[in-house]
C-alpha cells in the first residue's frame, strides 16, 4: 500500500543546465534544473525570484540553455553556489556568442538558445516560459539521422531534496513499444 506523504514535488530527476544571459558586456551563469517541456515549441525555465540572474533575463528578453555533461561539474556547480550579485562569473565558462545574442558554453555539447515569450509567477519563483530560436549541438553527439543522440551525450541529473547528481541510466525499451506486451495479455485471456 502507498503511504501518503503530502504535497511533495517529486518529478525528478531533471536535467542540469547552465542559463546564460548577458550583463552589460559580459556573460552571467547560473545553475538551474528546474527546467521543462511545455509543448513542442516552448520550454520554461524556473527560477527562485532573489535570483540576481532573472532581472537580466527581463531586461535582454533572452536567454541560453545549455546542458550538462559530468566533465563541466565543477564550474557548474560554482555557477549555482555564488550570486552573480556578489561575483563577477563572466569568466567562469569559455564561451561564444550565438546568433541571437546570448552567451553559448563553448564545453557545453549542447545550447539551446531561447527568447523570452511570457514569466508565470509563483510564490518565489519566476518561470520563464521560452521559444527555443537555435539549437548548437556538437557533431559527434549527433546520431546518422543528424537527430541528438542522449547515448552519446550523456546529460547529467539532479534530483531533490538530496541535492544529489545523477547519470543517464541504460534504455529500457522504446516508447509505445510495450503495447504489444498488453495485446498479447488480452489475446491470451480471450482463449
């Protein structure tokens, strides 16, 4: 039996990012994972509101997303455990600039470069709801296809509330693939 244990947010893991923005002249970094999918042409990056970060992104209406391997680790994790307030973090990550603007990690294998379309407020948090403008992947993370291959990738994970790191696991199968399994069971109930 499942035990009730209140209103948890349990929809982890997700992935690490680094969200880029100019200040002025230069870059500014922060850690974020808590970042989603809202639809095929949108994605939404949450923030707490105190972040230094978000008054930037309100002002260029613009921002970068970029992934997370396991060698970029450690600056990433100093990106979140300084205010940009209190630290210049310009030069914390190599970076180029991308079509639209916004700072791109040059180590990150994939960035996501995204206009701000709408902020959704929350009690402390501001969501910045995004189109996604241009997508930078290195080459030999893509697959024949020129489709992402997350094999390759291997984009790290966070999950809360242990603040813990994690890696992508095996694949289990393909999605919608399993519908075979339940007809089977059906069919063989029927005889």
């Amino acid at each position: 039996m499942k035990k009730n244990i209140g209103s948890q947010l349990a929809l982890y893991p997700t992935p690490v990012t680094v969200i880029g923005t100019m200040n002025e002249e230069k870059p500014t970094w922060t850690l974020v994972a808590h970042v989603g999918i809202i639809g095929h042409d949108r994605v939404l990056v949450s923030l707490a509101s105190a972040h230094f970060i978000n008054s930037l992104i309100k002002k260029n209406q613009k921002l970068s997303i970029n992934m997370v391997n396991e060698t970029m680790l450690p600056e990433v994790d100093y990106s979140g455990a300084v205010s940009g307030a209190e630290e210049d973090k310009s030069n914390l990550f190599a970076f180029d600039m991308g079509n639209n603007g916004t700072p791109i990690i040059t180590k990150a294998p994939l960035t996501m470069e995204c206009s701000v379309v709408d902020i959704y407020n929350t009690q402390g948090f501001e969501s910045f709801i995004c189109t996604i403008d241009n997508t930078y992947v290195e080459e030999n993370y893509l697959n024949e296809n020129g489709k992402i291959n997350y094999h390759t990738l291997k984009p790290v994970l966070f999950e809360f509330p242990t603040y813990e790191y994690l890696q992508t696991g095996n694949v289990i199968g393909k999605c919608l693939s399993f519908k075979k399994t339940i007809i089977n069971k059906e069919e063989n109930k029927s005889c």
